[in-house]
C-alpha cells in the first residue's frame, strides 16, 4: 500500500508502508535543506513487531541498525557533502541464521548544497 506525499513543516516526506496494513512505521527529518555540513535529527516509529529488524539507511553510504521495532527513535546524522540523499526506513522479519530481506517502509529526501 503506497500513501500520497505529505506537505509537513520540516519537509516533503513520501511514506511507503509494506507488509501488514496496521503498521507504526514513520520517519520524519529536520532540516531537510541546507549547507554542508549539515546535521539532519530523524525521528520516527518502528513496525511495532517484536520480532522484526530495523535499519536506518542515511542513503550516503551510512546506515543505523540500532532501530527499535517496537519504540519511537531518534538519531541524528551530519552529511558532510553537497547532493541529494534519501534516507530510507526498512523494515523485515528476523532473519535467525539466516540473511533477512528489508523492504523500504518510509524514505525522506535530504538535500544538502
């Protein structure tokens, strides 16, 4: 299920929800324009599957798997080189002794000069 983009006061931020249709997932960012270096706060809400895996992907190379399925989160990152980055959510399923596969659940664009 894809919901449309939604106009916030921090920025545009497109949310794609997967799997089950009660899902919490939410990612949120502030700023999401400016000069390098520039420090963007994320914050957002885990699928609220306990056994579930979270990722946080800077979409600079940079990734946070400390993610909480079942909390709210917030994690900030400096991106030190001008571009567009998005920064993606993903979400899965515990992966036990085996790789598990994440799906994009929410994404935010940031976009540094």
């Amino acid at each position: 299920m894809k919901l449309a983009m939604a106009a916030t006061t921090m920025g545009i931020v497109s949310i794609t929800l997967a799997g089950n249709a009660g899902s919490h997932n939410s990612l949120s960012a502030s700023p999401t324009f400016g000069t390098a270096p520039l420090e963007v706060t994320f914050s957002g809400t885990g699928s609220g599957d306990s056994e579930g895996i979270m990722l946080l992907d800077f979409g600079d190379g940079q990734t946070d798997d400390s993610i909480s399925p079942i909390r709210t989160f917030t994690r900030t990152h400096t991106y030190a080189v001008a571009g567009s980055y998005t920064a993606e959510l993903k979400s899965g399923a515990f992966g036990g002794q085996r790789a598990t596969t994440l799906i994009t659940v929410a994404r935010v664009t940031i976009t540094v000069q």
